[in-house]
C-alpha cells in the first residue's frame, strides 16, 4: 500500500541498467501490512529530457520472505501505480485503494485512446494525430526489432520492383510466364505448385477450402432464381449416372456468391477505367471427394448478355470466367474477409480493452497478449493501403473509393455466428464435405482456445452472478458492441454477457479472430496470390458478353498492368512475410498470471497446442499443396502484419 506519510517515502531508486533486473533494499519504519500497489514515478536528471522505461516487473520481498509480484510489460515515462499481480474482479469488497487506482488508470487510458469514425458504416478506429503510428502510445508502436524487420521488408521489395523497372511500366502483360519474373528473389514452394496448376478445375474449386478465403462459400439447396442452370448445361460434368437435382439433394452442391460487389464503385488506374463483377459460381463435390466449378455467371441479374460458362466451353472462355471469379474473390477475400473481419474487429477490441479494463482484470490479462501491435499496423493499413493514393488506389479495382462502400456493405452482413468458427461452419452447411481443412485444423484450435479460457474464467468468476456484476467486463463487452458492431441488434453479437458460457464463448471468438483467423486469412497471401491471374487485383475489360471469342490475347489485355501487378505482389509479400520477434499462439514471454492455476491452464494449453501442431504436420508430409497456415507453430498470437 503506498505510504501515506513523508516518513514512509517515496524512495530513490539506484541507476537501473537496461535488460537487467537490479535488486535494491528500502527500509520503512512500520510494518506496511498487505502490499497492494507500487508507485514508480520518474524524475528528470537535470535538465536532460525524460526517457521512457520499459519495466517488466517488480517484485517485493518482505523481511519475512512473502514475495508479492506486480507484473507490468508496458513502457513508463512518468509515473504509474502497479497493482498486485493476481486478476481481480471488482467487486463492493474490493478495497477501496484498488478501486481507486482502476478507476484513474481507466480515465488516463481515455485520453490516450480516443474513437473516432473511419467511414459511414464501418467500426471505429483509434483517434491519433495526423494519422501517424509515431504518434501513438508507445505501449502501442512496434518495437524497434519488428520496426526495422517491417521496414527492411517493404523497401527490398519497392526497390527491387524499381530495378528491374516493373513499378513504372504500365503496358499489359505480354507473355503469362514473364509474371513469374517478379517472384525471382521471394520463393515460396507452395506459390511454385499454385503458378503451375492455377488452371486446374480441383485446384480453383479447393481454394475455397484451403485457400486464403475458406468462408466464401456454403452448401446450396436450391440454385438461386439469378443463377438459372439447367440441368442441361451441367449434364457433362455430372454423368450420366446423376443430374443436378439429385446432387443437390444429396448436398454435393455448393455456391460462392459475390453479390456484396454488387453497386461497388470501381477504380481507375493509370488513365484507364477498371472492371468488377458480383459473379456466382456453382461447385460440385465429385466422386473422388474434389470440389469442382460446374457452372458460372458473372452478374446477379441473368439476361442475353450474361452467359452461364461451363466447363464445356472452349478453354479460355471457361479460364477467363474463373478468372472473374478469381478476381471477386480477391476483394472479397481482402476487404471483407482479411480487413474487416480480422483487422478492424481487432483494433476494436484494442481500444474497448484500454479504455474499460485495467491491468488487474484477468481478462485484461488473458486477452492484451493478442492485441500486440494491433494499433500500429491497422495505422499504417489505413495511411498505406487503403489511405489515398496507397496500393489498393494503384492496384485493385475497390481502391479510389470502393473500399469504404464494400466494407459498409460487408459490415452489414457481419453477424455474431460468422465469427464463431463452430457456428459459421454449421449455417453455411460444411460440416461434412471432405478436404476442409481450414475446418478441421481451425475447430482443433477452437476447442484447445475454449478449453484454455473456460479454464481461467472459471478460477476467476465463481458464478454466472459475478459475470453479470461485473461493471468493468459488461462495459467492455458494451463498448465493443458500440464502437464496433455499430449497436446492430441484427448481427446478435451481445451487448452485454448474463453466464460464464457465455463469456467462454465471446473470449474464445476475440482470440480466435486475432490469432487463427488472421493466419488462416493472412499467412497463404503470397503463396496463392504471388501468381496474379490466380487473383487479380483488378481486371481492365468488362466481363465477357458473348462466348467463343476469348482468346489468349484477350485475357493478358484483361488482367492488371504490369505495374499494378507489381504493387499488389509486394504488398501481399510484406504481409505474407514473417516477422523477426513473432509470438506464437499460447507463448506468453510476459507473464501477467502469477497464480498457479492459471500458469498450469497455460501450460495444458500450449501443450495442446503441440500435439495439434504434430498432427499437421504429419499430414502435410502426404500433402501435394501442404496447408500449414492453421498449424499453431505458425500462428501468431495476434493481428501484428
């Protein structure tokens, strides 16, 4: 407890080295009984400029050798009182100093993490000057190791594309095997495999499984009235020994659906006007278990000029329909999917757990490891990537404009189920074809997740009555429901939590998001996109009208320029690329749980953790296109690239 006479204090501490833990020894006149917090404050050294402090931890050693821990991990430049390291639920027994000290660090944290409106529609982000991630909180920037990483990476890429004189060049592509030419200095063995079976049916109709969009797609009942496929038309890839009616009984029908592209403003890139389509694309899982395109429109209004291409087709007329596919999928996949539903969510629980969580809650505890440098790398995607005149304005047909309309739209369809791995896999029927291995490696971690957290909930909350009182979680979870979901009751994410289950349950998806979600969206960008025609970032003609006149020529005039190729490679590589101080999936180097039960559930664990990470491993040996993206040797705790 601090002092509360000039007798007892405060104390000068001796030069502390960096990196180093340096023991001290205070007398104090009287016994100070139970210790509560440690106040360290920092003074300037005459006139010399206050540096900031990173402090790990302190720990107390009482003359009669009881230890009390307090655990910080944040950096300090004035002064900061630190509570006992066991997680506190607040309650009307807390004592009145802890209640204090939670009440000030939280009106501090407001002024540091402030919201503000991004876009109409969209959640809301951190509020900092001039939008410059040098201008955040410390606690919040990179550390000078995964700066010069993130740095390094996105100049060797700019400079080699500068070089070989691909950045400036905005002819079309002239001959397809010439894009392999700006993979020469980043290989990757699984995008060597993707540049050569691109054109496969089984591997486009696998993508939607193994690939970095595996939620695009669900089991389909009854073709849409939009999509008029007739038996005839699929008749030669089915058999004769089936039709597409007993398919669809059978459930071996699926759709990919882009009708959020539908009304997206498109881009204009290098003078010349963009295209985008809002396709459907009917899937068949065959009788050697692969999933193949049968059918495919590139508009939701049927007509004249809107033909259906079949496999039957000639091959460059069915290759340049999956291309369109391909191409939507693509902002799909990099809006919807990997922006919104990853970053933005992420950087919504980022604020909500500063603003309304102390350091001493346990939850603050068991969830601030996944929001590692969450803030600064959403800073720069905005100044970057989709800010004005970033990438997506020199690359994809959404930049310019079309990014805030589609993430609108897509916030809209956002619901609570979608963000729950085992609920979105049941409402979109996939529960049972094979091969989904984004399915079944997420549902392992979904279960060791829910397992870890039921675990530490359960110590902390000794009922479902502390949940409901708890003023601090209900205001975080009310927060997020607010600055994030926009308080749309239709999505049914909670605003408030009544039981353990159900908090089980929200702590599960927010760490699931921030960490498996965003590798399985994130991790296979460059491996799958490295090879442009298999996912356009843009595309120059307008969606064929007619069939049998696509020819090889037509569809190299189609794809992205050669610079706009080159700027959506470097940065699907930057995101791609691993970084120098990575923090896998349940590794906690910060130890915040100082109590034996939660330690022993970390424990359990990651060694849960291991033994999913084997199994992985084991079958991607078998693998022609291993899928390690959901293999927790390789997930990082957090959105942090």
């Amino acid at each position: 407890q601090p002092p509360q006479n000039k007798d007892q204090g405060p104390h000068q501490l001796p030069y502390q080295d960096p990196c180093k833990v340096t023991e001290f020894n205070i007398n104090v006149n009287k016994d100070l009984g139970d210790l509560l917090l440690v106040r360290l404050s920092m003074e300037p050294y005459l006139k010399f400029p206050l540096d900031a402090w990173y402090c790990r931890f302190v720990h107390v050693t009482c003359p009669k050798g009881h230890l009390y821990q307090f655990p910080l991990h944040q950096w300090i430049s004035n002064s900061v009182e630190i509570p006992g390291g066991k997680g506190v639920v607040i309650t009307n027994n807390t004592h009145p100093v802890l209640q204090q000290q939670r009440k000030l660090e939280l009106e501090r944290n407001r002024e540091t993490h402030k919201w503000k409106v991004y876009a109409e529609g969209v959640p809301h982000c951190i509020d900092i000057a001039d939008d410059d991630a040098q201008n955040l909180p410390q606690n919040d920037q990179f550390s000078f190791q995964r700066q010069t990483s993130f740095d390094f990476s996105a100049l060797s890429t700019r400079l080699e594309a500068t070089l070989n004189g691909y950045a400036f060049n905005t002819d079309s592509w002239h001959v397809l095997e010439d894009i392999k030419l700006l993979s020469i200095l980043r290989r990757s063995s699984n995008a060597d495999i993707v540049s050569k079976i691109w054109k496969e049916d089984s591997f486009f109709g696998s993508q939607y499984l193994t690939g970095v969009n595996p939620t695009a797609i669900k089991k389909c009942f009854k073709v849409p009235e939009n999509f008029p496929v007739t038996d005839h038309m699929v008749a030669p890839s089915l058999g004769a020994s089936t039709n597409l009616q007993k398919e669809l009984q059978n459930g071996h029908i699926f759709l990919a659906d882009y009708e959020v592209l539908q009304g997206v403003p498109s881009n204009t890139i290098n003078g010349k006007p963009q295209y985008i389509a809002a396709p459907l694309c009917l899937l068949w899982k065959n009788p050697q278990d692969q999933l193949v395109p049968i059918a495919i429109q590139l508009s939701q209004t049927p007509g004249e000029n809107v033909p259906i291409f079949l496999p039957s087709d000639s091959e460059n007329d069915w290759l340049l329909a999956k291309i369109w596919v391909r191409s939507a999928d693509f902002q799909v996949h990099e809006v919807d999917t990997h922006l919104l539903r990853t970053h933005l969510l992420a950087e919504v629980f980022s604020v909500a757990t500063t603003r309304q969580l102390p350091m001493g809650h346990p939850v603050y505890k068991l969830i601030i490891p996944h929001l590692r440098y969450t803030l600064e790398i959403n800073v720069f995607a905005r100044k970057q990537l989709i800010g004005p005149n970033g990438t997506f304005d020199q690359a994809l047909v959404t930049g310019n404009g079309g990014v805030p309309v589609l993430l609108k739209k897509s916030m809209a369809r956002v619901t609570y189920g979608s963000l729950c791995l085992p609920d979105d896999i049941k409402s979109r029927g996939m529960e049972y074809i094979p091969n989904y291995l984004y399915r079944d490696d997420g549902m392992k971690i979904w279960a060791a997740l829910e397992s870890f957290v039921s675990d530490i909930i359960n110590y902390y909350y000794k009922s479902d009555d502390m949940v409901k009182k708890d003023p601090e979680l209900q205001a975080w979870v009310a927060e997020i429901f607010k600055e994030g979901f926009l308080q749309n009751k239709s999505s049914e994410v909670p605003s408030s939590l009544e039981t353990k289950d159900s908090l089980i349950k929200y702590l599960t998806m927010v760490i699931f998001t921030c960490s498996a979600q965003h590798a399985a969206v994130n991790s296979g960008q460059y491996d799958f996109y490295s090879w442009m025609p298999n996912g356009p970032t843009t595309m120059k003609s307008p969606p064929p009208t007619t069939k049998g006149v696509t020819t090889m020529e037509t569809i190299l005039k189609a794809l992205p320029d050669v610079n706009s190729t080159t700027a959506g490679i470097s940065v699907v590589w930057v995101l791609s690329n691993a970084p120098t101080d990575k923090r896998l999936l349940g590794h906690y180097p910060d130890e915040r749980f100082i109590e034996k039960t939660p330690q022993q559930s970390i424990r359990k664990f990651q060694n849960e953790l291991s033994e999913i990470s084997k199994c992985i491993q084991k079958r991607n040996k078998t693998m022609r296109l291993p899928y390690f993206y959901l293999d927790p040797s390789e997930i990082e705790n957090s959105v942090s690239i």
